[in-house]
C-alpha cells in the first residue's frame, strides 16, 4: 500500500498548476532542469500493528502513514520563501480530501510544515519545505498490498 499511496499523493500533486513535477524523494540524485521548478518530492513512511485476535494470516492490520511531501525550488530562486509557501497553500487545497483511488483512507490529516531547508542534489542546492500528512490504511497481515475496504 506504501507504493500506492506514494503514486496517488504523485498523481495528486500532478493537477496542481503551481507544481511543475511530482517526483519520489530519491529525485535528489539526478539533476533537476530549470523548468522543473516548483518540485515536489514525495516520500512515504510506515508503521504498522495488527489488530487483536484473529488468525495469522487473516488478521486485520492498521498500516499507519507519514507522507512527506518537500516543495522545492532552485536556490537562486528570487522570494523562494513566497514561491515555496504560495505553492505549499496549492498543495494544501488539493490535498483536503483523500479520495486517491487506492480504497479508504481513514484519519487523513495535514501536521503542518518544516522550515525551509537546503538540500544538495546531484545539479546544486534545493531550497524545500516539508509538508506532512498522516493517515491509516487497513490490510490483512498476509496481503499488505491490497487496502482491506476497496
């Protein structure tokens, strides 16, 4: 479920007009172009806990997720703090409801930002912002990639 809701979150992003390119975190390795910019750069956490009872391999398991998303832009970027925070107020429009097309997503909720950070990337620096939101997922302990209510 990790992966799909990574590609949701990217596909998401993707309808935002003020972003120029959903990618996965592991972007900083390549070089960016100038019109790659404003990026975002996803990346999704888990951790997970089946629930009581049941039998192994049938037992329900709430799949909790942290999705990072960094709004970034080139460090010679004049006002990137303005770039960055007007595009962090696109994301956040997009993002109030988490109908992805990956089943129910349940207790789907904006944690708030970062400060503005540099990060180096194979071509310079990067000026981001993390943006983080969390929700849960339920599958059964033997099918961790399919959502358990489609």
């Amino acid at each position: 479920m990790r992966t799909q809701l990574r590609n949701a979150i990217k596909t998401r992003l993707s309808t935002v007009p003020s972003v120029k390119g959903a990618h996965n975190m592991t972007r900083h390795a390549r070089e960016f172009q100038s019109d790659n910019f404003p990026a975002a750069l996803v990346a999704v956490t888990e951790s997970s806990s089946p629930n009581p009872g049941g039998l192994i391999g049938e037992r329900p398991v709430t799949r909790r997720y942290k999705v990072d998303i960094q709004i970034g832009v080139d460090e010679d970027a004049v006002d990137a703090e303005d770039i960055i925070d007007a595009v962090c107020v696109d994301v956040e429009k997009a993002f109030v409801k988490p109908d992805f097309g990956i089943g129910k997503v349940t207790n789907w909720a904006y944690a708030g930002t970062t400060a503005i950070d540099a990060q180096p990337t194979s071509s310079g620096v990067l000026l981001v912002e993390t943006m983080t939101y969390t929700c849960d997922i339920q599958t059964l302990d033997s099918s961790p990639d399919t959502n358990l209510h489609p």
